[in-house]
C-alpha cells in the first residue's frame, strides 16, 4: 500500500513538474502568427471569353426574386500580392460559390487557396458566408497543409473593384492565428 502511494507521488511530481514543457503553444487573441494581404481575381466566362475566364457558372438562378438565388459558380482563379490581374499569381483559389439569398446579394464560399510558389508551399482551406452589401466579410480559415499545416484564422474580403457580373477583385486579409 506505501509503495503504491509513493509510486503515484512521484508519478503527480514528474507530471506537474514536465507538463509545461509540453504546452509550447500559445494563443494571443489579438495577434495573428501569420497574416497574408491577397487580392482574389474572379472573371466569369460570359460565352465569348474562354481564353480569358477564370470561373464558369455551373447552374443559373432558379428565377425567384432578383438576386440570382441559386447560381453555382466553380473557379480556378489567380490570386496575386497587388491589385494587378496580370501580376505574377501567388497562388490559385479552387472552389465554387452560390449565391443563397432571395432578397439581396449573398454568396458562400468553399475554396483552397492553392500555393506553389518559393515563398510558400501548401493550401489554406476557407469557407463561409460573404454578405456582399456589406464594406468588409469574415470568413473561416479553416485549415491547411503544407507552410499553413491545420492553420486556423479568418480571412477578411473587401470588394475591391467589380464590372458587373464578368469581373470583380477581392481584397483578403488573411489572419492565422494557429500556425504549426
């Protein structure tokens, strides 16, 4: 009986005593370990431009109300460091997006951030609601590989320019405030 009570003391001690060494990771609320400022390009293919298009509607809108409610939109679209399409892409974003609102423009978002570059290697995953009437959108950084390996955070989209339905050019703000 003594010496199982001495066996689970030193048992407590030794992990009271090392338990710390493994909690490296820290989280700080307000400080991101990696933040990235990109600019996402979208050119939907309107028939007549399939050298240039970068995204495709995949169904129309099912017709009620105004807002396209309905259409699905896949896309391999560049995503580069400035506001310049024809800048060297820094990586690809890869997904789909449909607008889901009756009454205004909505859309969701589910798409990798694909990365080949010397600067970074791996993906970063993102998905969620982008409320488009409104100046700036968070959405989830929900994972990663690679450089961004189960990278969790936000990205922030700012509608930087848009030309209608053909063109328009997302400012993100990505935030990661778990890095690995």
């Amino acid at each position: 009986m003594r010496m199982s009570v001495v066996k689970y003391s030193i048992f407590f001690l030794v992990l009271v005593t090392f338990s710390p060494v493994f909690a490296t990771r820290t989280f700080k609320e307000n400080e991101p370990c990696k933040r990235l400022v990109l600019y996402y390009h979208d050119i939907l293919f309107g028939g007549n431009n399939t050298a240039n298009a970068t995204s495709a509607r995949a169904t129309n809108g099912t017709g009620l109300g105004n807002f396209v409610l309905g259409m699905l939109v896949v896309f391999d679209d560049p995503i580069t460091k400035d506001q310049h399409l024809l800048s060297t892409p820094v990586a690809r974003a890869q997904g789909f997006y449909f607008y889901d609102m009756k009454t205004d423009y909505n859309a969701w978002f589910a798409y990798t951030l694909v990365f080949n570059s010397t600067e970074y290697k791996g993906t970063i995953n993102i998905m969620g609601a982008d409320m488009m009437m409104e100046k700036t959108r968070d959405l989830s950084v929900v994972g990663g590989t690679g450089d961004f390996f189960m990278a969790r955070g936000i990205a922030t989209f700012h509608t930087d320019a848009v030309e209608g339905f053909k063109y328009f050019r997302l400012k993100m703000d990505i935030k990661l405030y778990e890095c690995y």
